[in-house]
C-alpha cells in the first residue's frame, strides 16, 4: 500500500471514531436531557397528587419518589427481607393511564383496567426484598413501607430498565407502580 493511501486509510478511521464520539456524547446528552424531562413529570404528578388527597404523602429515596394513600402498620421492609405484594405497572407520560398498563399481578386492577393477561399470574408475589428480584426503582421506592401500604412508586428509566427495551415498554422509560403492601417477613 503506498504512503499516500495509508494516510486516507488513517484518516478515514480517525474521522469515523471522532463522529462516533460525537454521536455517542450527543445520545448521552439526549438521555440525560430525557431523564430530567421525566423528574419534572413525575414532580408535578406528585405535587397534584398530594393536592387532591389530604392523607396522602411523598416520599424521596435517591431519586424515587413513593406516594403513600394509605398507610400500614407493622415492621418497616428492608433489603432482605420477604415481601408479599400486589402491584399494577404502567410507563409513565405525565400521569398514569389505562393505555400503559403494561404488567399486574392484582385482580381488582386488572378489572378495572381491562387488562387481559393471564388469568394465574392474578395473585400477590412473593419475593425476597433484593437487587436480583426488583427494579433499582422499586428497591429504593418500597424501602420503609409497612403490610397493609398502599402507595405509587414513580421513577425513571435511569432506574427501571434502561436502554433496554422489556416487552412493551421502551428504552429508557419511565415508571409508575401502584403497590398493596400485603405482608412483610422479617429475615
């Protein structure tokens, strides 16, 4: 190969390394600029929320946010522990809407929402309170609540899926779980 192709050769590889530095720091620009967008949804989702329901109440834990309706009684749920829950999941726009029901455990959701899913997935879960069976978002959000809570836990996609697309929900959404508390055993 002559010099003269060498350098074009060189030259071409630095311009599409650069260009895909560039695009790289754009996306991640993009995602940043996403994610913000979703914080100020989920705040002034709350902020309504708590303006319409006088018992109801916010809490904050790294970013999560946990609406609690209804509150419970007993121990509080820390990592480790065994939690016995009914849920419903939507992707998050500006509110939570029948349309982004994309998953539930909960028969009186699934009614009301006219969700048409499998009929034997219909009862509480029962998992171990830890990173390998829950969503950073729902680690963060459901630490501290109490058996009998009911609650929305809201957060974005910076800590559900991702960039990973899961089923019906795209990359970097955000989410919103409405949560019954069932039972919590200590370990």
């Amino acid at each position: 190969m002559n010099q003269s192709r060498k350098t074009y050769t060189a030259a071409a590889a630095l311009l599409i390394l650069m260009a895909t530095a560039l695009m790289a720091s754009c996306q991640k620009k993009d995602v940043v600029s996403l994610y913000q967008k979703q914080a100020t949804n989920i705040s002034n989702y709350v902020a309504k929320v708590l303006k319409d329901s006088l018992d109801s109440y916010a809490s904050y834990n790294d970013g999560v946010t946990r609406i609690t309706l209804e509150e419970g009684s007993g121990p509080l749920l820390a990592k480790g522990d065994q939690l016995t829950f009914s849920y419903a999941a939507y992707t998050f726009g500006t509110s939570i809407q029948t349309a982004n029901l994309f998953d539930t455990n909960d028969p009186w959701w699934a009614q009301k929402e006219g969700w048409i899913g499998d009929a034997e997935s219909l009862e509480p879960s029962t998992l171990d309170f830890t990173k390998d069976n829950f969503l950073q978002g729902l680690l963060l959000g459901l630490e501290g609540v109490q058996a009998g809570e009911r609650c929305i836990v809201l957060f974005t996609g910076e800590h559900g899926f991702g960039a990973r697309p899961v089923g019906v929900v795209g990359s970097y959404s955000a989410l919103a779980y409405r949560v019954r508390v069932e039972e919590i055993k200590k370990r």
